[in-house]
C-alpha cells in the first residue's frame, strides 16, 4: 500500500531559495496603470539599443534558425580571441553573465562550500550559491561608497571557501577596486581559490577612470580566475542573452564540461560578433553614459536625495524613506526603477542612466512625489 503522507519536495537549498527577480517589463506596468510610453530605467540597459552592425547580422542569420547553433562558438570564440588577445581554449560563452556565474559555482562548489562576496554585490550570486547548495559569506563594505574591502576579504578565506567573487564596476553601488588594490588583493588569494571577477560593466569605466584596472591583465599569471564581459550592456544585445569569460586555462576546460550545449543561439553568435566591430556604437554609449550620469548625479542632489557615485551606467539612490512604497508611485506615472531592498538598502533605489528625455521624465516623476510629501520622514520636515 502506498504511503499517501510522503511528498515530493524540492532539495532543501531549494526550499529556501530567495529567486533572482527581475526588473518589471514595460508591458506589465503599462497594462497595470493604463499608461502609454513607460520608461524602464530598472534593468541598466543601453539606452540607445542594439549596435546596428549586431541588428544587421542578427537579422540575417534568422533565415537559419532551423539549424542548431555552433555548439562550440567557434567563430565568436575567434573573434573576441583577436580583439582581446586571449587564446580561443580560454574563452567560454554562456547566455548572458548570469549563466556563466551558475556555470562557475555548479562547476566549483558542494554543499557546505563558501562563496565569497562583498556586501551588497549582483544578486545572482547569492542565487547561484544557495541552489548549489553552498554557503554565501558577504563580507561588509565599511568604505566611502561601498567600495568592497578587500583586505577583508582576504582575511576571512578559509579551507572551505571555494570562490571569491568581485563585480568591477559592482553592481548595484557603481563603485570600483583601483589597479593598485587588484594587484595587492591577486598576490595574496590562495590557489585553493577561485576569483571570478564580474566586469559586465567593463566599457563604462576603462578608459574612463584612470586607475580602473583590466582584469585580463592578471590573467597570463595563472591564477584561477574568471573574468565576466557581456554584451548586454554596452553594445545593447540583454534580449539576445550572449556572454562571454575569460579563464584561466584548466577553469575554462572545466566550465566547458559544465556548460550546457547550445547554450548560445545563432542569431546571438551572428550578432555579437558584429557588435566587436562596431566601435562607434561603443563610443556614443559611453560618451551619453558619461554626460548624463553626471547631469543626473547633480540633478537629484538638488533634490535632496543621496546618489552614490557610479562609475558604471546606472546610480544607486538614497531616499529619506524606504523606497518600497515609492516604487509604485514612480510605476503610475511612467517610470519603471529598481528597489534595492533585496540588496540590503531598503532605503534606495537604482537608477539606470537613460536618454536625456527619459532621465528627465524620471526627474519629473520625482519632483511631482516629492511635491506630495512622499520622500518625508512621518514626522520630519525634509
């Protein structure tokens, strides 16, 4: 007789498990409040879409989507190996950054094992270590504008700590480790350790900020590493879900036995290969970036609430309250953000930087909840 009280239920990790949750669509908010024209400043996307030289191949290779893609990447994998300088054996691809962050900790931790991280880093992280049913160890970030201490992280590596994650630029805070820092932290990681370093927003920075370092600088030393670029950020291809890291030799071999095959579609391959090229794209991304995080930054200090400077494209706000109620009353009138209350700053919200027009329409709404009292304390005058 079978026994009706037992019930199929999820590993335990799983049962736990907090989902990454996404920015909301624009559809969504749209048919919620009955709004035409939304803007989503939630998700850091480019604001100025795809790179056309990517549209244009994208489109062309939609004809052969009865094929199945190369498994392999070859030709992407040869491309970014030109541009970059890193042999194609060390590159591997995922569907977007997140897939390759839960290839790297499927491939390295077991349960009990430690992840790594400095407070308040991409949530993923966190998502990736806790269904592979390992341990998350943030680390606090006592410094002027969250940057991560990285002496502290290096004190609290044990035996059982697997990965090191870094993001730089981090997401959500916009703050950065300088080159000096890299290289102390680098000579001093063990070699039972992984770092992976999340550089989705790369191209905002380098070249930009004269000390932000290059993570493929360390990577010819041999240690075990991961080093995160995307194409969803500077070259606009998030739906296309394409990206793209550089490993350590024996990392990369192992990532790609995890790696699922076909991972990455045709049309993405097609299209990011063409982004590479497409140099201009990347220069107008940067230069409006640039210009409008500062015209932002100013804009909401008159305003009295707290951006944290940002060296990637968004800003990370303090409010005077906590930001949840808010967030609604940004949605009703057009403008989609982020709460940051899952990150641990109940208090803020991110900020993508957008166009010019969309950035002040965020600015509007602000002005019109700051009018209805919302942004003050019960109590204050603020």
């Amino acid at each position: 007789m079978k026994d009706t009280t037992v019930r199929l239920t999820p590993r335990p990790c799983i049962q736990t498990l907090a989902p990454y949750v996404p920015g909301r669509p624009i559809e969504e908010v749209e048919a919620e409040y009955g709004l035409r024209g939304a803007v989503k400043l939630a998700s850091n996307e480019n604001p100025l879409g795809p790179s056309p030289k990517a549209l244009e191949a994208a489109m062309r290779a939609l004809p052969e989507v009865n094929r199945y893609p190369d498994g392999s990447g070859t030709l992407l994998k040869r491309a970014l190996s030109a541009r970059y300088g890193v042999p194609e054996r060390q590159i591997v691809l995922g569907a977007g950054g997140s897939e390759l962050i839960d290839i790297a900790v499927r491939t390295y931790v077991e349960p009990g094992d430690e992840v790594l991280v400095p407070q308040g880093i991409f949530r993923m992280f966190p998502v990736a270590t806790h269904r592979a049913g390992g341990t998350l160890i943030e680390v606090p970030s006592p410094f002027a504008g969250l940057k991560p201490d990285l002496p502290a992280l290096l004190r609290r590596i044990g035996d059982d700590t697997k990965i090191v994650a870094l993001a730089n630029p981090n997401n959500p805070t916009g703050s950065y480790v300088t080159r000096d820092e890299l290289e102390e932290f680098f000579g001093e990681v063990p070699p039972h350790v992984l770092v992976f370093l999340d550089e989705a927003y790369f191209e905002f920075a380098d070249e930009v900020v004269p000390d932000y370092p290059n993570g493929l600088t360390f990577l010819p030393r041999g240690i075990p590493m991961v080093v995160l670029r995307t194409f969803s950020k500077i070259v606009g291809l998030a739906g296309l879900r394409i990206g793209y890291g550089f490993a350590s030799e024996d990392v990369a071999g192992a990532l790609e036995k995890v790696r699922e095959p076909f991972n990455t579609t045709s049309v993405a391959q097609a299209a990011a290969i063409a982004s590479l090229s497409d140099d201009e794209h990347r220069r107008k991304t940067r230069a409006l970036v640039v210009e409008e995080r500062a015209f932002l930054f100013r804009e909401l200090l008159q305003r009295g609430l707290d951006p944290w400077p940002s060296v990637a494209n968004f800003l990370l706000v303090e409010t005077p309250v906590p930001f949840a109620p808010l967030e609604p009353e940004f949605a009703r009138r057009g403008v989609i953000l982020r709460p940051m209350g899952g990150w641990g700053f109940p208090r803020a919200f991110r900020v993508s930087v957008g166009t010019h027009a969309e950035n002040v329409r965020f600015l509007a709404a602000a002005d019109e909840i700051r009018a209805a009292g919302l942004f003050r304390p019960e109590g204050g005058s603020r």
